[in-house]
C-alpha cells in the first residue's frame, strides 16, 4: 500500500479545520488567526475568479473573514466541510459585489442619460409654441394690408393705439376700428371662443 505524500506542512500536526471554527464560534482568537491563515488564499482565489480585480478582491476577502468570525456559531458540519462553507461564503459576497458594481453602474448610467434629456413638458411645450407661432402667422395673413400693419404695431412691438396712428398717418378712430376687426377676424381665424 502507498503513503499519501504531503507537500508542505504535514497535516497531521495541523489543527482540524472544524475544530478550529467550533472554537472560533466560542469566540477564541487564536482559533480564528489559526483559521485565517489556512483559508485566507483559498478565499481570496474565489474571490478574485468572480472579480478580476486584485483590490476589490482583498476587500471583499476581508469580509468575508470578518462574517466568518461573526457567523462561526452557524456553521453546521453535518452540512459539509468548514472550508466549503467558507469558500461558499466567498463566492456569495463576491457575486454580491458585481452585482452591486452592475446596479451603480447602471443607476449611474440611467441618471447621467436623464441630465441629457430635456424634460418631456419643456419638449411638448416647445412643440406647441412653434405651431402656434405658425397658425398665429398664417391667420395674419389673412388680414387686409392696414389690419394686420395695425395688430403688428400695437400687439409685437407694444405701440398705443395713438403711435400706431401716427405711424400709419392714420386718424385715431380708424386704428382703433382697424385693430378691433383684425382681432375678431384673428380669433375667428384661431378658433378662440370668447
């Protein structure tokens, strides 16, 4: 029959893992420096296999190490070994970690595309301003010459009535009839109800 050869330590002198995690529930620090230095490169390996990134991987090892110590009491060896509860402690807090890498990321990337993003109120009011411009300046057009020379005056360059008869060297009255039937024939035109 052949011996198993052991390269490094001899295992038989070393502590029993199970053992060691029994006494680390306990709240033995000896026990948990013990358990540190035999699991610390396996856990980090895990760790560094889900991450690829050398120091989120040793933060990311250290808590692991940390909730080893926290959560030793339970462990339960009738559900495997102390090392694969270890190395499964690992491998969930690094998945843990890329997905909440991949969550910032996104919520990062969904926020930076809304500060691009003009508001849809500012979009549709922009929208209804430009149409109302053009059926404003269609309606216009429809006025005779004097009525819409009037409305021009008084309504986009904020003349009197008084200026605007000086302006067009017409008397008072006759503005003043202008404007008003320019503006019934604008309403209408808009489809204003009074």
């Amino acid at each position: 029959m052949k011996e198993a050869v052991h390269i490094g330590r001899n295992p038989s002198t070393e502590p029993d893992l199970e053992e060691l995690v029994g006494r680390v529930a306990l709240g033995d620090e000896p026990a948990f420096a013990s358990v540190y230095d035999a699991v610390v490169n396996p856990v980090l390996g895990v760790v560094r296999a889900v991450l690829r990134d050398q120091a989120q991987s040793e933060e990311v090892a250290q808590e692991v190490l940390v909730e080893v110590w926290r959560t030793a009491p339970r462990y339960r060896s009738d559900r495997g070994t102390a090392i694969n509860w270890i190395l499964t402690l690992a491998h969930r807090r690094a998945v843990d970690r890329v997905r909440h890498v991949e969550a910032v990321a996104a919520r990062d990337h969904k926020a930076a595309l809304l500060e691009h993003t003009p508001e849809y109120d500012e979009v549709t009011e922009q929208v209804e301003a430009r149409l109302e411009r053009e059926q404003v300046r269609r309606c216009l057009r429809t006025l005779t010459e004097i009525q819409r020379q009037a409305v021009t005056l008084a309504y986009y360059r904020g003349l009197t009535y008084r200026q605007v008869a000086e302006s067009l060297a017409l008397p008072l009255g006759t503005v003043k009839t202008r404007l008003r039937d320019g503006l019934i024939r604008l309403r209408d035109c808009l489809g204003v109800t009074a």
